[in-house]
C-alpha cells in the first residue's frame, strides 16, 4: 500500500473596493499574498508566496495560463519554479483573466505517509495600467 499526504486548494479572487486581507491558517497548501491577487497590474511585478503547513514551497513548479487558449494556436504558458522562500516574481504583459497551478511533492510526510504533495488553483485577473 502506499500512502501519500495530500493537500489540495482551488481559491478565485474577487474584489469589490479594496481588496480584502487574506489570512493565512498554516495548514495545507496556501498563497500567501506578497502581491495580493486582486492588486495585479500590466507592467508591474508581482510577487506570490506558497505556503505547505506554514513552511515555504521551495521548487514547487508553477504554470501560469491566460484565458482564451481555446482560440490560440499556441498556450504561450509561463512556467517557472518557487525560489527558497517559496516566491516566484512574475510581470505580466497582457490584461485579462489567468489561471495559475502549483504542483510539488517531497518525501517530508509524517509517518504512515511515505511522500507529500500539494497542488494549489488560482484563477484571478490582471489589470490594465
């Protein structure tokens, strides 16, 4: 048998005024937001934080995908890795809608698990400036 800890959390963001303060719980899988998600802008860099049980994701691998792939030849996916601290730094060109996945495993588990992995959803909008 084998037995995995699996953490899995699917967040939209919507903003009416001033975006809301997100909290973190340290447990699971979470986004701690450098930038908030409700604040991005075209030409700006972004900063985003993943959090496992309180601890920075480090090589945890991010695709970042804007909407209307359907409709291009190509994804034009943007891929990269969270940095020691957890963070990737990003700046986006284009306004629109962007779903983001974070996937990473590790043998870290407490015992009977055997390997741990988180995979966090994000769907949020970018701003034209």
């Amino acid at each position: 048998m084998r037995v995995i800890d699996s953490s899995r959390r699917i967040e939209v963001f919507v903003s009416l005024g001033k975006p809301s303060e997100i909290k973190m719980t340290g447990k699971g899988i979470e986004l701690n937001p450098v930038t908030h998600p409700n604040d991005l802008y075209t030409g700006e860099e972004a900063t985003m934080q993943f959090m496992l049980n309180g601890q920075p994701v480090s090589g945890g691998d991010v695709v970042i995908v804007k909407d209307g792939e359907k409709y291009r030849n190509e994804a034009k996916a943007i891929k990269t890795s969270t940095d020691n601290d957890g963070n990737i730094n990003i700046t986006f060109e284009e306004a629109g809608l962007y779903y983001l996945e974070m996937e990473y495993s590790d043998e870290n588990a407490k015992a009977p698990a055997k390997e741990r992995s988180a995979n966090y959803s994000a769907v949020f909008e970018v701003q034209a400036l």
